[in-house]
C-alpha cells in the first residue's frame, strides 16, 4: 500500500488502506480539528523529532475493555494499602511532561515532542484530552494521559516514578471509565505489558465498527473529576 501525503485539507485517506505495518499518512498539522477528525476515523499521530508528522491505523488494533481489566494479585495488595492518592485532569501538563521525559532519560526516543505537547495540552484545554495523576508524599508518582470521545478512551501514554503508580492510575482509569459506560481504552500498538492487564488485539475493520458505535453519543468536553 502506498502513504499517502496530507495537504492543508483536513482529511484523511480511509484507514484500511494504511500500510501492514499500520502507517496510513505523512503530513498535515496538529491542529485540533485534524487531530479530532484523526481520533474519530481511528488513526493517531506517532513520530519522533526530526520526522514528518505521521498517521497510523495498525492491524490488529490492541483494546482494553474496562470489565475485562486484569488485576495482578501483587497489584491488589498495593491498591488495598491505598499508598498512592489519585486525581484526574489535576496536572495534565506535568504528565505528559513526564511521559516524555521519564523516555529521554532511559536513552530511548520519544513521539512526545514539543509540538505534540503542545497540541494536547490544547485538546486538554478544550476538554477532549485527560490525565490520571498518583501521588506519593504529595510528589507527582505516576500517571497516564490520553484523549476521550464519545464513549472510547484513546490511551496515549503512561509514566512512573514510583514502582506500581503507573499500573494504580490505568486501574483508576479504567473504573473511573466503566462508572461513564465508556466501551473501550484503544491501546493503540500492542505491548506486552497492556496485554498482561487484559488488553487484546482485534481486527482492525472490528476495531472501527466498535470505535463507530461508541462515537454514536456526545463528548464529555469538560474537565473530569476525581470520584
């Protein structure tokens, strides 16, 4: 399959057409219309520095639906001792933050880039995008973010500081999710670590008709709050 190059139109090529390895496109903004219409047809941006914004659809698609979250054992004895305080849209900016830079330090390379934050931090701003905080000692522990529309939880990325936090906040996150109704957490490319807490790959055409029907209802374009 071809990829395809965005003009300053705010379109994208169908999504089966991306290619095996899930690239679709190269090209266009960050702008927040093409980043709604992206997450509304299922594609996602994911680049590093120096690169061309690019736009993925992978095959199989990785999906964690919230009633079919896995709990490690080890996992419910840390959320029995209650060692972490949650929150949710407290410090979005300090997680992505995060997110990026917990990757830097590791040597390894980050899609997290500056323009990527700041594209977020925007689609937080206007309500589409939010981030689960851990404290430990009122220190920034752990979290996660991502983007939320109609009833599906696009999941961008996750940080530690703290053994567990992280895995605490995707706990958060997807019982806070399941008292909305929401359908699913897209997952996005698939990693071993998502799978072992009860992710799973589906087809991609199935992955769309899902994402089609949980679309089907209003966005909650405000700031969630800690239940």
């Amino acid at each position: 399959m071809p990829v395809f190059l965005l003009s300053q139109k705010i379109a994208f090529p169908p999504p089966h057409l991306a290619r095996k390895d899930g690239l679709l496109a190269v090209g266009g903004d960050l702008s927040q219309k093409r980043l709604l219409l992206a997450y509304r047809m299922g594609i996602f941006p994911w680049f590093s520095d120096g690169e061309p914004i690019m736009w993925w659809c992978p095959d199989p698609r990785l999906v964690l639906y919230p009633d079919e979250l896995r709990i490690p054992k080890s996992l419910r004895k840390v959320l029995k001792k209650n060692f972490f305080q949650m929150t949710i849209d407290t410090a979005f900016k300090e997680v992505i933050t995060e997110c990026a830079r917990v990757r830097s330090e590791a040597g390894e390379e980050t899609w997290i880039v500056e323009k990527m934050k700041a594209a977020y931090c925007q689609l937080h701003e206007a309500g589409f995008a939010h981030s689960v905080e851990a404290w430990h000692h009122r220190e920034l522990a752990g979290g996660l973010y991502g983007v939320s529309m109609g009833k599906c939880f696009f999941g961008e990325s996750m940080f530690t500081r703290v053994n567990d936090a992280s895995k605490v906040a995707l706990v958060f996150l997807s019982e806070y999710l399941k008292s909305l109704s929401f359908d699913m957490i897209d997952c996005q490319m698939t990693t071993e670590h998502m799978i072992r807490f009860g992710a799973r790959k589906i087809p991609r055409d199935l992955f769309l008709d899902q994402l089609k029907q949980s679309l089907n209802v209003p966005d909650l374009k405000r700031k969630w709050a800690s239940r």
